[in-house]
C-alpha cells in the first residue's frame, strides 16, 4: 500500500498550490540578492532572472512529470526508481536538504533582525519562539500550513505597491546599456538567482496533500512566474534607485531601499518592514521543516513530532554555539553550489529513470 | 476530564428493565418520597364514592387551570374513571401511564398526577404548568435602531412561538431533547429541512447526546461542551437574542439552539466575520451597510493593535516617531517614571476594572461610576503623572472601539487578545507584535466551529461567500446561500429571467 | 507535565527581553555637526533637544572630540546622563575644510553602514566653521536648529532652487567612477544661516561651488523640478528686471557624435510664470511675452554654457553626464571619459514658455 495516501479531508485545493509555491519562494533571498546579480550582471541581470525563472518551471514540468508516473511523494519515487536502500539514501538527502534550507531561512532572518533592530538578543532566543511557532502550526496539519502560506501573501503583498512610492527616486538611465554582458556571465548571474528562486521544489513532498493533484500543475507554473516577475520587478526597482557602485555595496537593497519611505504619521519605513517580513518568512521556515519532518516520519515510520524535536534542538544548539554569520556562511555554501546541482541534476535523473522503467515495463 | 468520568459511573441512568419488574411497588414508592417536600400536595377526593387522589407540586402548577379545566370537570362526569377523565379535561397531551420515570419526570415539570383509589399505580398526567415568566422586550445586549424590536425571553415556548412566526414553513423542524442530570434543562435544536445539510444536525444532535454534566443553566454553558476546541478565546457559537437573527441563520443553513430558562439562543456553525454583523446591516441600503461594516472591522484592529503598537514604538522604535509628534509624544511621557508597558497596563487594567464595576453594578449607579472612572481618574492619572495623556486618549478609543462589535462575547475576546499582544510589544517591539499576530492568525485557521473552518471565506478561501462578510453586497447578489455549510439547497433566489436585459442607455 | 516544560522554555524568554529604548530615557541627536580640528582630530557635536512641558524648541549640544567621526558618538555619551542615539537624525553638516581633506567615502561609510540612519538623511556643508552654524539660534524659537535647518534645505527642495538631495542621492553619485556630486551649502551671514548654493565634489573631495545665482540652471540641469526662481535682466534700455517663477522645468540630452569625437546636446525646458515684471507695458500683449521668452532663453543659454565650460575645466560631472554617454557606449572607461570629457562638445538649447503672468495685466 501507497504510504503517502492522505486521507481526502486532510487535502488542500489545488488552487493553494500557487500559494505554497510563491510564498515558499519569496523570503530572505529577495532582500539580498541583487548585491550578487549587480556584480556579475549588472543591468543585464534581469535576464538572468528570468533565465533562472525558466529554470524553475523545467523544474516543475519535471516535478510533475514524475509524479504522473508514480503518484505519491518524492520518497515513493525514490524507493521505485533506485529500490529501498538507495532509494531511501537519496531521500535522507532530500530531508537534509530541506533542514538546511529551513535553517538558512532561519538564520539568515535572525541575521538580519540582529542588523537592523536587536543586536543585543541572543540567537537562540529568537529560535526558541520561532520553533514554538513553527511547532504550533505543524500541529494543525498541512491544511494549516497552506493557511498560513496563503494569509502571507495576502497580508505581504502591499509591499510591492511601496516599491512605486521608491521609483520617485529613480534614475532610469540607469537601465541602459543592455546586453553589454556575456552569456557566460548571464548565466553566473542565473546561478546566483536560482537561490532565490528556490523553494518551489517542496512540491515532492506536498504532492500527495494536493486534491486533484494532477490539475495543480498549472498554479505551480503561476506561482512560479508570479515569484519570477516580481524579482525582476524588484531588481529593476533597485537598477533605477541605486547606482551600480552603491547596488554593490549594500546588503539588503530592497530593506535599505525602503528607508527612503517617509509617511506623515511613519518616519523610517524600514523598520516595519523588517518587522513585517516575519509573516513572509514564517511559511518559508514551516514548509521547509515540515518538509524535512514529512520525509523522516515517512523514512523511519516515526511521528512526525519527534523529527521536529530533533531538528528543533539541533537549530537550538547551532544558535547557541555558532554566531549567526558563521553559520550562514557555512549555509549559504552547502546551497549554493550543492542543492541547487542537487535539484537540478537529480530530479531530471530520478524522471529518466522512472520513465525507462516504465517503458520496459510495457515491453 | 475527572469530574465526568465519575458521572458516568452513577447510576443517575435508571435501568429500564428492572423498572417494569417493580412498577407496581414503585409509583407508590415515588409518591411517598415526592410527598417528604412539604410544597408537594396529595389532595383526597371522593366522588360517587370512588376517591381519588390528586397529586402535585403547589409550586410548579398553575391552581387556576387545575380548578377550572380538572378539578370542575369531575363533578360533571357521570362514572368516575381515568379515560373519562382523560376525555373530559380540555387540556392536551394527558397521559395514562404507570411508568415511575414518566410520571416523575412530568411531575417535576408541573403536571399533575390522578389517581384512582382502584388502583393507585394507575396516574392520569395532566399538564397545568404555571406559565411564569416576563413578557417580550426590547433587545438590550443587540439592540438595533432600525430593526425589530423584539428579544428572546426565558421560556422556551414563547421563544420557538417567535422564531416560527418570522418562519412558517413545514420544513422547520425542531427536535427536542433533555441534557443535564440535575437540571433538565429542556434544548430545541433547530433547522429547516431541505436547506440545512442534514451533518450538522446530526452533529449537534449527537454532541449534545454526549453531553455529561449535571446543571445546564445557559446556552452558554451548552455552547461551551459542545466547542470543536475549548482552549479558545473566541465564541464558536454564536449567542444572540434577537429572533430575527436565529431566523436569517436558519434561512443560511444554519442549526439553531434554543434553550429554557435561556434568554439567549445559539447559532452554529459560525465564521469569525459574522460576529461583526449586525441584523441592521441588512435593513440599510447596502452602501452604508458596507461601511458600517468595515468600520466595525477597522475598530477592532484598532483595538487589538493600538495599545502594543504604542508600546512597541515607544520602547524600541523611536526612530518611526515623524517630526511633528515628536515633541508631543515625549513631553507627555517626560516625567512618568515607568516603562511605556507599566503605563499601558496600569490604564488598560483601569478601564477593564471599569468595565467591570460597571457591568455589576444597577444602571443608575453604573453611569455615575463611567463619569467618574473616565474623567476624573483618567485626569487625575495624567495629572500625577503616572500616565501621559496621548496613552489615555490610545486606551480609551480602543476600549471604545472594542465595544463596537456587536456580539458581546466577542467584544470580550478582543478586549483580552490585547495583553498577549502587548507582552509581544514589550519583549521584541514590532517583531513581538507580528510574531504573535502570526500566532493569532495559525489560532484562527485552525479554529473550526461544528467541524467548519472558522476563517472562512478567508480560508478557505471562497469567493462567493465574501458577498456578506466585510462588505454587505446588495441583495441581488446574494444568489447562494454560504458555501461553507455546504447547504443542501444552494440557491437563494430563482434565476433572473432572461429578458431582463439592462437598458439605460440614458433612459433613450 | 508537558505544561511545566512549556513554564519553563518560557522562563528564559523573559530575560532575552531586547534593550529597551524608550522615547525619554534616551538622547536623540537630531543633528549632527563635524569640524575637522588643527590635529586633524574631529569634533563633533549633536544637536539634542530637551522635551521639557511648556518649553518648546529648548535643546543642547554636546560635542566631543576623537579620531574618527563614529568614535565621536561614544564620546559624546560619556558626557551625557542618557545615551546619545542617531535615529531621529535629519541633517549632518561637514565643513568645508574637512570635505576638501578627507574624502567623503571615508566620511559616508560610517553613516550609511549604520541602520540608525535611514536614507532620508541630509548631509550639508558649511563653509566656514560648524559649530558656529550649530550654536547660532534659529530665528524661529520653536524649534531647534537641527530641525530648523533640514527644513530650510527642505523647503529650498520643494519650493526653491535647492536640487533634490539626501544621503541616498549623495552616495548614489559620489560612488561611481569619478565621484562626482553635489551638496548644499551653507553660511552664515551676520549671524543667520542660509543656504549659499552647492558645493561640488569630484574623486571624493569637495573641489568647487556653485554660487547661489547659478543654482536655478544648476537645479535644471540636474532634474526635473516644479519650483524654482530665475531673476534676469531684459536687455533694453530700461534694463528692467523680470522674476519669472518656474511651474515645470527640466532637461533632456541627446547623445551623438562619433566615438571620437563626442557631443552631447542639452536641451533646457522651462514652463514659468511671471511673478514680477519691474516695466509699465502691458503683459497681455503676446508680442511682448514672446520677447520675454527669447530674452530669457538667450540669458539661460548663456549662463549655462558658462557653467558648463567650468565644470568641463574642472573635469567636474555633477549632472552625471557620464552615466548618460554610458548608457549609449557600452564599452565606455573612467579613463576613457576623463580623457574626452575636458573637450567634449556640449551644446545648450533652450526652450521658454511663459505661459501665466499672474492676475493682473
């Protein structure tokens, strides 16, 4: 029998899979990432971004492609792909990946609240009540997880409209000279996107919680576009606001970009900003994790509770004992080149096979 | 948890079958043990010379009907027996039975019991209940300006009569039925067939069938066994007086409770945004009803969020403070010795304690109390320094704007969702705020009321139920009923024709 | 017991309570002055207003003195009985002497490294000492000199000949290649401040100005504006002077020219309205309006170009011509332009259009 069968009333519409995927998408990547991409591509880097774009929705035609064949989760396509134990070796991959990926988010939060408000509280603090938070939506199922996922872009999507309040300041020569980079550039600049990006492929671990799943293909492809266009959006905002020299020079450009607002009864917009973000990054660590609890409970046939203890204690204690930027650097290097060639070299594989052994199958 | 494991050990549950066994001991038993009251009369009459008795609680019947309707009857009858009585009474629903828990439990609610001196396990049940209890007022916790005028009362009865008055349809169907072990308390579950999904009758029907306790005074205390969680602070179900607010509800779809010696009926399943309706957002055109609505939406987000942003800014986030107020802002707190939250506090305690008093207290006395809390100890407080007054004025308006809602309950629960926030303030400024409004937020989608997301249409989400949620459309959009109870007869109005086409055109 | 578990992960979380600061419990700097001293130590001082009841616009300055302009906070704290905190800060006032020795990136790095300070904040330059500036008394007692004069520079924005600036467009500018840009100035004149045109900075350091009358074509140059004064004397017998008030102006510019040999030309567009006419004849008159115009425009033609022929002596870019010759020559150097730069063809066209003369004739 077919682990991954969820019973009917635990499913989510297809419809929240645009949710799931844009909001898992969208977190601390899209504060930072346009210091890297101005350096690499300058005004050339929106093309990089929609390359990345483009990326990710291979990605997830591969995803889905794969799961057309065996329905199920990523754990299910493994074990038919590879048999138990390699199979089951990839998925402890993919669990570990997900923790780090749900840590990196973590962190790189934490990182950046230590910057902009509270230097003086401790890491751990802030971990502490994240994973009490986190715990608390896991108890409702993922029905709740989409909830949330959901009210997120509902409650974050504002913030767009006041990036037009930061075009007052735009210099729109600053757009010009395209196409004055090399593709080989370009594509650096894609592979530095794509972290950004990245997020959409917790889909091999929701599938089976989706109703209908096989419809819901098309939300993924529209959250992932939606995620695309607005990373451009952001990344033309910065062009026009920042010149190049000052793009590269700060961190958070979008956080900083947003310290030029000034509203009568708001001095220094900033400052809700950074506040407000936690209802973006909220989902992106809750997805993570109850990607990675998922994927243990359905390895070990534990409850998915005490997976979540562990990888509570073991944020815990890289809070405790590893400042925020050491880890995040250390972070930051396992996703950047391994998770990313993870996904994109495993899962077009794990369909190759999956699609050779069906054809043989049928001969 | 505890208490009612041990209720369901006693034996409260009387065995049926031992109970035909002696019958005929125990109906005699029952009226010697009735007759140890000193209010419970055995009156001894003879008539062509057969006695018989007539027994009775002074207290619950109406002496009155029993002269008039029982007692003036018997002499007409030419033999004496209890059929011929039984004909002769012009009162319904008599019965002839020997049963010792049908005639205890009738008894108990005011009928009387008569018997023949032939054979004394034998009781005639005549009902002539005194009809106590206040006539039909004013709705006083929902009262509406331009709405009716009418509000539940105590007795069961006069409230079903109420409710079948605005509904006169076969379908609307009402089932009865008994719970507490001490109080008996008498519970209408209403519905109307064909509309309602026939689940979430059956649920409530089955929930209140599970209930195990022995004094059910309120519908509130019913509402609050029959919660899909407990450890809530918000209503699941909603408590209303108004008739016309069970009736529109059941017109939903909904499941309506009426309950005896209750004032106050219940609706269910419920959504979070229909606490914030109110009956008189339907009697106007749709456009001020609307704003009404958002209004009433705004005042409590203004009163969950005001204090604990104050809080927030004023302890971390000075740099948010514009120009202009920040003169004002620190003169007022420049010689208040404590923490902005020691200040939030000490007010928001005040005006609860306020609240309070006040709610306690008779009318007359209440409204000297509300003088004098809020100007002279609001003045007094600013004045000795202890708050500032642009906190005064902040906890004031959202102690205003709390009030607003139009359910009680949830006026309640607001007013204490504040203090988490306003611990978030102190501890991590904005950060705190929004990271207990995410709480708050997982709280609300996980809340189900009758098994039906609290959040609804928000999520799920659906699109057809927003017409009625924070805007009230006009009533030509309101096609469907909620898809949220999943109604078994979707639509509300008849398809228009096709020949209504539009034409304006300038009028020619 | 798992409740008991919870009390006590709860306990800790009490004590990581972030520090607090509140509003009266703290010395919030509203602006900040720099001199640089003979040592070439720094002095700083911070303008900090006193929130007293009934005492509006009392402040203190507390000033301090070290190597470096950050260091300078903490030095100041010492001698004060609350921390001294940036986050209500609006202007940063250097002067002259420091900016023309130390480059502004060194200046910059501290400001724009610290989340205290938001982008909004403006930076000015004195000429002459800052601390007489900062000690001087606003004319306008209610409030304190720091809110006093990011409201001058402000109000000079919005409806006079001051150019946008802020911390943001400063850096913005003074980054790039060249690190051309521009500040406003200030100076005191018999002990009242005002704003005595922009000062000019290339490669970091400030070089030159431009003086007050000139900050009419200087703002034109550099961006689209909606106010805005240009005095000029039409060139007649009566020699009368005409004040035409700005409604919309800006600038365009058109690259072209071989790579070799580059021009670029500017065209000027000013949209105005008479304020003052010192002449009897009648303004109703197109013909006379029309004369106006093409006086105004030769004025402007020529005030320009002799603006531009300086900053082109100087190799000086504060109008950021280079981000716009950049923008059609991808291939385009520093090195490249600072060689074309100094003898570059650049062409100034004009374009005036009255288009209101008030309510009487």
């Amino acid at each position: 029998m077919n682990q991954a069968g969820v019973n009917e009333k635990y499913k989510v519409s297809p419809f929240y899979v645009f949710f799931l995927v844009h909001s898992m998408q969208t977190g601390v990547g899209v504060l930072s990432f346009q210091r890297v991409l101005a350096k690499t591509t300058g005004t050339d880097g929106w093309i990089s971004i929609l390359l990345a774009g483009l990326f990710v929705h291979i990605m997830i035609w591969v995803i889905y492609k794969i799961f057309s064949f065996v329905p199920g989760d990523i754990i299910s396509a493994n074990n038919q792909a590879f048999g138990k134990w390699i199979g089951n070796f990839f998925s402890l991959l993919f669990v570990l990946y997900f923790l780090i990926l749900g840590m990196d988010v973590m962190i790189s939060y934490i990182n950046i609240i230590h910057v902009w408000m509270f230097e003086e509280v401790p890491s751990w603090a802030f971990a502490v009540v994240f994973m009490v938070l986190i715990y608390y939506i896991h108890t409702g199922g993922f029905r709740t997880i989409t909830g949330i996922a959901f009210l997120s872009v509902l409650f974050t999507y504002w913030l767009l409209f006041v990036l037009f309040y930061v075009m007052k300041y735009s210099e729109f020569t600053n757009l010009l000279p395209v196409f004055h980079h090399t593709l080989l550039d370009i594509l650096k600049g894609t592979r530095s996107t794509s972290l950004t990006l990245l997020g959409f492929e917790m889909i091999v671990m929701y599938y089976p919680f989706i109703k209908n799943a096989k419809t819901s293909q098309k939300y993924a492809h529209w959250g992932a576009l939606t995620t695309t266009l607005i990373t451009v959006f952001v990344y033309l905002v910065s062009l026009v606001f920042y010149s190049q020299k000052q793009l590269e020079l700060t961190i958070w450009p979008t956080l900083s970009m947003t310290s030029i607002i000034e509203l009568p009864f708001i001095q220094r917009f900033e400052y809700i900003n950074v506040s407000w973000w936690a209802i973006i990054i909220i989902p992106n660590m809750t997805i993570a994790l109850w990607s990675a609890s998922r994927g243990f409970k359905r390895l070990f046939n534990v409850q998915q509770k005490y997976p979540l203890w562990g990888m509570s204690i073991i944020i815990l204690l890289t809070n405790v004992f590893i400042f925020d930027i050491d880890s995040l650097y250390i972070l930051n290097k396992i996703i950047d080149p391994y998770g990313v060639l993870f996904i994109a070299l495993y899962l077009p594989l794990l369909l190759l096979i999956i699609y050779i052994k069906k054809l043989r199958k049928r001969i | 948890m505890f208490n009612r494991r041990t209720f369901k050990k006693k034996p409260n549950q009387p065995n049926e079958k031992n109970e035909k066994l002696n019958n005929v001991s125990e109906v005699r038993d029952l009226f010697n043990t009735l007759s140890s009251s000193n209010d419970f009369i055995n009156h001894q009459g003879t008539y062509n010379g057969i006695g018989y008795w007539v027994s009775f609680y002074r207290s619950l019947i109406d002496a009155q009907v029993l002269h008039e309707s029982v007692l003036s009857v018997i002499p007409t009858l030419e033999t004496i027996n209890l059929e011929q009585i039984k004909e002769n009474v012009p009162i319904e629903n008599t019965l002839i039975t020997s049963t010792k828990v049908v005639i205890e439990d009738r008894i108990m609610r005011g009928e009387i019991a008569l018997r023949l001196d032939g054979n004394l396990d034998e009781c005639l049940l005549i009902n002539v209940a005194a009809q106590q209890g206040r006539q039909v007022e004013k709705p006083e916790l929902e009262f509406g300006i331009i709405s009716a005028q009418e509000a539940f009362v105590e007795d069961l009865d006069i409230n079903l009569n109420l409710v079948r008055k605005r509904l006169p349809v076969p379908g609307l169907q009402v089932s009865e039925m008994t719970v507490g072990s001490l109080s008996k308390t008498k519970v209408a579950v209403l519905s109307i067939e064909g509309i309602v999904d026939q689940e979430n009758v059956d649920n409530v029907i089955q929930r209140i069938n599970d209930v195990e306790f022995d004094e059910i005074l309120d519908g509130s205390y019913l509402a609050q066994m029959l919660y899909d969680n407990s450890n809530t602070l918000f209503p699941l179900f909603l408590n209303t007086e108004r008739p016309d607010r069970i009736a529109s509800a059941l017109a939903e779809g909904k499941v309506a409770l009426l309950i005896d010696r209750s004032s106050s009926a219940l609706i269910t399943p419920t959504i979070l945004l229909e606490y914030f309706i109110t009956m008189e957002d339907y009697n106007m055109p749709w456009i001020p009803a609307s704003a009404f609505r958002l209004l009433r939406i705004f005042a409590v987000a203004f009163s969950i969020f005001a204090t604990p942003i104050y809080v927030a800014v004023l302890t971390y986030h000075y740099e948010l403070i514009p120009k202009d107020l920040l003169e004002t802002i620190v003169t007022s707190r420049n010689l208040i010795p404590f923490q902005p939250l020691i200040e939030a506090l000490f007010l928001e305690i005040s005006i609860e304690l306020l609240r309070e008093a006040a709610a306690r207290l008779p009318t007359k006395v209440g409204q000297t109390l509300g003088i004098v809390g809020g100007i002279v100890i609001g003045q007094a407080a600013v004045v000795a320094g202890l708050t500032s007054n642009i906190l005064l004025i902040i906890v004031a308006l959202s102690a205003l704007a709390s009030f607003v809602t139009p359910i009680y309950k949830m006026g309640n629960a607001i007013r204490l969702l504040r203090f988490p926030f306003l611990i978030g303030a102190q501890i991590w400024g904005l950060l705190g705020i929004t990271i207990a409004a995410v709480f708050l937020m997982t709280h609300l989608i996980k809340l189900t009321s009758m098994g039906h997301p609290y959040l609804e249409p928000i999520y799920p989400f659906r699109m057809q139920d927003w017409k009625d949620s924070f805007v009230r459309l006009p009533f030509n959009l309101f096609k469907s009923r909620p898809v949220n109870l999943r109604p078994d007869d979707r639509a509300r109005q008849p398809q228009p024709k096709k020949a209504r086409i539009k034409k304006n055109d300038f009028n020619e | 017991m798992r409740k008991l578990f919870l009390v006590i992960l709860a306990l800790p979380l009490l004590c990581s309570c972030a520090q607090p600061r509140v509003v009266d419990e703290v010395n919030m700097s509203q602006a900040i002055g720099y001199d640089i001293l003979k040592n070439d130590n720094v002095e700083g001082m911070f303008v900090i207003p006193i929130f007293q009841q009934d005492m509006m616009g009392k402040y203190q300055i507390l000033s301090g003195t070290s190597t470096t302009t950050s260091d300078v906070q903490a030095v100041v704290s010492k001698k004060a009985d609350k921390p001294v905190l940036l986050g209500q800060t609006r202007i940063i006032l250097f002067s002259e002497k420091m900016v023309r020795e130390i480059g502004m990136t060194e200046l910059t790095d501290y400001l724009y490294r610290e989340p205290q300070l938001g982008n909004r904040v403006i930076l000015a330059i004195v000429e002459g000492k800052v601390k007489n500036v900062i000690n001087s008394k606003p004319p306008n007692t209610n409030v304190n000199i720091g809110i006093f004069l990011s409201g001058l520079i402000n109000q000079q924005i919005k409806t006079g000949n001051g150019p946008d600036t802020n911390l943001h467009l400063f850096l913005g500018n003074s980054l790039e290649d060249g690190g051309d840009s521009y500040l406003p100035l200030f100076k005191l004149i018999n002990n009242e401040v005002s704003v005595s045109g922009a000062a000019l900075f290339h490669e970091n350091k400030m070089v030159s100005k431009v003086p007050t009358d000139d900050m009419f074509i200087f703002k034109t140059l550099v961006q689209h504006h909606r106010r805005g004064i240009y005095k000029f004397k039409l060139k007649d017998k009566q020699e009368s002077d005409i004040v035409v008030e700005s409604i919309r102006s800006g600038s365009s510019y058109e690259v072209s020219g071989s790579e070799r040999n580059p021009s670029i030309t500017i065209k000027i567009k000013i949209k105005g309205q008479i304020k003052e006419s010192m002449r009897s004849e009648n303004l109703t008159n197109r013909k006379m309006i029309k004369k106006i115009e093409k006086e105004m425009e030769a004025d402007i033609t020529k005030q320009a170009n002799r603006l531009m022929k300086d900053f082109q002596k100087k190799s000086l870019d504060p109008i950021g011509l280079k981000e716009k010759y950049h923008a059609k020559n991808k291939k385009l150097t520093y090195e490249h332009w600072k060689k074309i730069y100094p003898t570059m063809d650049i062409n100034i066209e004009t374009k005036v259009n009255i288009i209101q003369t008030g309510v009487s004739e």
